[in-house]
C-alpha cells in the first residue's frame, strides 16, 4: 500500500525497495516482484546481511533491532544515490501497541512512517488497500521467518530453510493464516480454530508428519490455542 501510493503521488521520484535475506521465504519475493511488476513500480532487490551478525544469529530480544540497522544502512546510501529525500517504512499505528525494537533502529536514522503520520491503522490500510484495487488487501501478515523462533534460541539460514519449508507444507495444505513456531525438534504449528479440523484429517496429518520429520523435527504438534500473532514476544 505504501508503495503503491508513493508511486501515485511521486511517480519516478519513488522506488520501492525489498530486502531478500534467508528470514524471507522464497514465496514472498516472488510475489513482492510480481506485483512491483503489476503496479508499474520502480523496483529494487537488495541482499541484507543480518546473518553475518553475531548479535542477530544470538536471537535476543533486539533482534528485531540489529535487522533494521542492517537494512536502513544500506538503503540510506540508495536514497542518496537516487536524489531521494526520505527513506520510508510500512510501520502503522497498530505497530505501536507491540513489542517492535526495529521502529526505535529507524528512529536512530530518521526513517519515516508515513502511515503512521497518518495515524493509519491496519484495519484502515486493508480498507484502503481493497478501495485501491490491490491484491494484497486480504493479504495474511508474514513477518519475518526469525519471529517463529524463541528468544534466546540461535537463529541460523538452516533453521530458515526449515521453517520456510514446513510452512509452505502447510500451505499446499490449503490453510492461509497460520505459523510454524520452532523448537528445535518440535514443530509447533499455530493454525485458525477453523482450519484444526482439516489438520487433523487423518491424511492430512500423516503428510504433514512425513513432510516434517524429513526436515528433522521428531515432532509435529498442533497448538489448541490456535493462531497469535506475535505469541512469542
């Protein structure tokens, strides 16, 4: 949405910019280039290295943190090279009612939050989304991949890959709201109460026990508290 109305407003004097990173399932690149595609947007991949930092693979608290650092550092200098003026993120009101230290790295850079500014909050930006006529309006939330490991457990590309991978299992599965939360050999899947039923058909479940364990979980649970976001903050 912030992209799409940048685009709107500035045309050419806008770019959008992902950051693809082992935290990102493959899906969502994809999908992000895609709909640049779609929009006409000017449009740049960029590779971040929050995995070569020490104090990310840690996985504390900042984690969140030492992320922004490694993004806005890279794309500061992109907007100077452009002639841009700001450098902007998709941080709404809601954002601020949760537990988000990566607002506080780009607060330190003097990124700004236009939908914030806007005193925009999720509920708003889909409704505004949907009027705009874009395709990600009913969009489920998709933070990044670290947010499905405990605090204080390392993080690493491998548990990535392996997250990534049970997660599009439960994809193919035909479910569209949903984690996979790590516990190193416990898979501990976060589905809608809806969705419970289909994830305990019998063969639904044998596929997705088979699928998991071949990532190396020794065990595949359902948790009956049903989807959270953020349930590991």
């Amino acid at each position: 949405f912030l992209a799409a109305t940048a685009h709107d407003v500035l045309g050419e004097q806008s770019l959008a910019v992902t950051a693809s990173s082992p935290s990102m399932a493959p899906s969502e690149l994809e999908q992000a280039t895609a709909l640049a595609q779609e929009l006409g947007l000017r449009h740049r991949v960029i590779e971040t290295q929050e995995f070569s930092n020490p104090q990310y693979l840690a996985n504390g608290p900042r984690r969140c943190y030492f992320c922004k650092v490694e993004l806005y550092t890279r794309l500061q200098p992109i907007a100077a090279e452009e002639g841009l003026t700001w450098v902007a993120s998709g941080t709404n009101v809601d954002d601020l009612s949760d537990y988000r230290p990566g607002i506080k790295a780009g607060q330190e850079r003097g990124v700004r939050n236009p939908m914030v500014e806007a005193n925009l909050t999720k509920e708003n930006i889909r409704t505004l989304s949907q009027l705009r006529h874009l395709s990600t309006w009913d969009k489920p939330a998709q933070p990044c991949l670290s947010s499905r490991v405990p605090f204080g457990m390392p993080v690493s590309v491998e548990v990535m890959r392996r997250i990534a991978q049970a997660e599009a299992f439960l994809k193919e599965s035909g479910l569209r709201q949903f984690r996979v939360r790590h516990h190193e050999t416990i898979a501990r899947i976060e589905a809608e109460p809806k969705d419970m039923a289909l994830l305990l058909q019998p063969e639904v479940s044998a596929r997705l026990i088979t699928d998991m364990q071949a990532l190396g979980y020794l065990y595949v649970t359902l948790d009956l508290a049903g989807f959270r976001t953020g349930s590991l903050n």
